[in-house]
C-alpha cells in the first residue's frame, strides 16, 4: 500500500513537469492518491524521495548463525536431555551418604559405666543401592538420550536451512543491486524519451499514442525499481531475522 502511494506521488510529480496530456494523466493519477490515502486514513504527504530507501547496513556475516533463536532453543533442549541422561543413569549407582556433626552427647565409662558427658564429632555413613526397579530408570536414561540425539540432529538440519537463506539473501542484495544501476541508466533514457516524444506530440510530429507509450514505459520503470528495492530490503531484513538481530 505504501509503494502504491509512493508511485503515484511520483507519478503525479513526473507528469505535472509534462504536456497537457501529461497534466491530464496527473490529475488522473492525484485523484487516485487522494482516494488510497483516504481508504487508508493517511493525511500526511508522502515525498518519493523520502520512503523509497535502499538499507545500507552491513551485512552479518555467515557465523551468526548460531545467534538464531530457533537454534539456541535446540541446543538448549539437547543440553538438557543430556543432562537428563545423566540423572536417570546415575540413580542406578550405588549412592554412599556421609553426614558430620559436632555435638554434645551422654556416655558411660567402662567398666566403671558412670555417666559422662562428652563432645566430639558424630560421624554418619549410610550406603543406599537400588538393586532392581523395573528397569524404570535405564528406560528413561535411553529415551533422554535418543531426544538428545533427535535434538543434535535438527540442530545440523536447522543450520544447513538457514545457511542455504542466508547464501540467497546474500545472491538477492547482490543481484538487486546490479538490476538497480540497470534500471536507473534505464529511467533517464525513458525520461528523455518521454521529453522527446512530448516535444514532437507539441510539434505535430509525432502521435499522441508516441506519448503515451513512453509515459507508459517509463512507468513501468519505476514500478519495476520499486520491486527492486523491495527485494533488495527484505533479503537484508532477512539476514537480521536469521541471525538473531531481531532478538537482541
């Protein structure tokens, strides 16, 4: 909607600079931004200048992948499946728990069997060994680790995708840039040709369907870059996204 608006300011601007054909297609053209903008309750004029821009911010390079959302949450899930491997198995072991305190406590001495009161250090030992559960413990041991392991496997899965859109974003800048530079040399030829079909039009040299063709051209220019920077942009925006800027 907004690349609606913006092509018929253009094209209001381009037109109004023409002949009387040309001024006639921008009334045309002002009547048509007048209604879009109403359907989209914008009040604010709109400078052609202004909103068609082509983002210039560096690229991130390939290694932020990792920085991705998507794959920080599939490592952390592996970690943590791993990690759940470890605690199943472990409780197979034999487990030795060791306690110390130092305490006051009532004895008696032999043989004479008084009753003392003595202080010192209270030792405690106690060996715990579950030696059957029914196999509960190894089971869940296995299913962690074959979630860890399904969870590596989406991981390398998940990065190869990711690499592969980040490689045709990167294919996408370049090649929007190249097709930019070939569009704009394109844009003051039609300008000019445009001009010249007007000057013979005013002259009776040439065809009012002379004039028309050329404008027409020279629309579909400037239609065609604004596709072109729109592609331009979203594979920048899409190197952002997939390396995780939108997350921080």
């Amino acid at each position: 909607d907004l690349n609606q608006i913006i092509y018929l300011t253009a094209s209001v601007s381009e037109s109004e600079k023409g002949s009387n054909t040309s001024l006639f297609s921008a009334k045309i053209y002002r009547d048509s931004l007048v209604n879009l903008k109403k359907f989209l309750f914008i009040n604010k004029n709109i400078n052609p200048n202004d909103n068609i821009t082509i983002f210039k911010e560096e690229i991130t390079t390939e290694k932020n992948l990792k920085n991705n959302p998507h794959l920080k949450v599939i490592e952390k899930t592996s970690k943590i499946k791993k990690e759940e491997a470890k605690f199943y198995t472990s409780s197979l072991y034999p487990k030795l728990y060791f306690q110390a305190s130092y305490e006051l406590y009532n004895t008696r001495d032999f043989p004479a069997l008084n009753e003392v009161v003595r202080k010192g250090y209270v030792l405690n030992l106690s060996l715990n060994w579950q030696l059957f559960d029914g196999l509960n413990a190894k089971s869940k041991a296995i299913q962690s680790q074959i979630s860890s392991a399904k969870e590596k496997i989406k991981y390398e899965e998940q990065l190869a995708n990711l690499e592969k859109d980040y490689e045709t974003a990167v294919l996408d800048i370049k090649a929007s840039k190249i097709q930019l530079k070939a569009i704009n040399q394109n844009i003051k030829a039609l300008k000019q040709a445009l001009k010249l079909a007007t000057e013979r039009y005013k002259y009776k040299v040439g065809s009012i369907i002379e004039v028309l063709e050329a404008q027409k051209n020279l629309e579909e220019a400037y239609i065609n870059k604004l596709n072109v920077i729109y592609q331009h942009n979203l594979a920048i925006l899409t190197i952002k996204k997939i390396t995780g800027e939108f997350a921080k």
